[in-house]
C-alpha cells in the first residue's frame, strides 16, 4: 500500500513499464534482480527505482535485491491488473475496430463488455467476441452490467456529450483517442481521465528527430 495519497503522477506512469520488464525477466527465467541490475535493463538509474518503489513501501531487501516475481505481483497488485474493471469502447471506426480485436484487455485490469457506434449501420458487426450496439442502447447496457471504464474512440464534436452522459452512467475512468481534452469531469468525485493524442506523441518523435545531434 501506499505511504501516502500524493503520489506523483510521474511515478506511477513510470510503473507499468516496471511491470513489463520485470514480466520480460521471467519470460527469460530471472528470478532475482537488483536494483542496480533492473536499472541497467530499463537505462534509469537505481536509486529511481528505489525512490519509485520505496512510495509504496518499498519490496526489496539490501544485498538480496528483488525477487522478481513478488516484485510484479505487488506492482501489478497496485495498478489493479487483476481487477478486471468492466470497459465499454465507443466508437467502432477503425481505431476503435483495432483496440476491440487486438488489445488483450484482461492482461492490464479490464475487461470489453460491450462495444456502440453512433452509426446504426454498425449495429450486429462484430468485433472479437462481442457485437456493436448502436448508441439508442447505451444507458440501458450501462445500467444493467456497470460498466467502470469507457474507451472513446469518437470525434472530437461528440465528445463534450457523450462523456457527461457516461458519467452519469455510473463510468469512473475514460481512455480518451478523441482528440478532446476531457478537463471538466475531473471535478466529479472519483473520475480519472488519460487523454491520449497520438499525434503529439509522434510530432515529438519528429521533434527529436529534426534537432538530434548530428
């Protein structure tokens, strides 16, 4: 658990690739690692990871390192990968076609119960193991299977509606690819929101690129 409530919002975007290498280490049959050597595989330095994990009460022990799979079960244990939090996907274009079908949603704490589209003509595609539902069905579906989590892969027109009417739904968490900033639902009580932009992501790639050392 944590030491405290204030964790930064740095440390715990830094925690899933934690994670993730240390899933790699067991793939490879690593069982024990320091923090020196975690460090050296992920290029961050050691007493980052420390700091990092000392917030949370800290797991390894001086001259032993860690073990590596108690290490992702508590790292895991906190990012709530095995909570399974119910998720509906809105928007069944073709980003929101590739998230339904290719994401394994049960390996990072969700799971895609039900998938809508504004677009009727949608309706009975299906996608993976579940079938599009046009939007006329959503309260309905939120209000029987409680959905926690919603994945927006609409326009940035429709998302100053939709969101507001998701949350009153009961949906806590939104993974937002609308290309709009959800600010506003921050003040609900307990609503946390990851706006994802592709595109600033990538013009930053090019940023780098452009003013690399030559």
């Amino acid at each position: 658990m944590p030491k405290n409530e204030k964790i930064s919002k740095s440390v715990i975007r830094r925690l899933p690739r934690y994670y993730r290498f240390l899933g790699e280490l067991l793939s490879e049959g690593v069982t024990r690692i320091s923090s020196g050597g975690l460090a050296e595989r992920m290029n961050v330095t050691a007493s980052q990871i420390r700091q990092d994990l000392n917030c949370f009460g800290g797991f390894g022990q001086q001259g032993y390192g860690y073990v590596v799979a108690d290490l992702r079960d508590e790292i895991g244990s906190i990012l709530g990968v095995n909570e399974h939090n119910g998720a509906v996907l809105i928007g069944a274009g073709n980003l929101g076609r590739a998230l339904a079908v290719h994401l394994d949603y049960g390996k990072y704490g969700c799971r895609l119960v039900g998938i809508f589209d504004e677009n009727e003509g949608l309706a009975g595609i299906k996608l993976g193991d579940l079938t599009v539902m046009p939007m006329s069905e959503l309260d309905s579906f939120c209000t029987k299977n409680k959905p926690t989590i919603a994945i927006l892969c609409i326009p940035k027109s429709a998302a100053p509606e939709v969101c507001p009417r998701l949350a009153k739904l009961g949906v806590k968490a939104f993974w937002n690819f609308s290309h709009y900033d959800i600010v506003n639902l921050s003040d609900i009580e307990g609503v946390v929101v990851e706006n994802v932009h592709l595109g600033d992501s990538l013009m930053a790639l090019c940023y780098g690129l452009n003013n690399r050392s030559e």
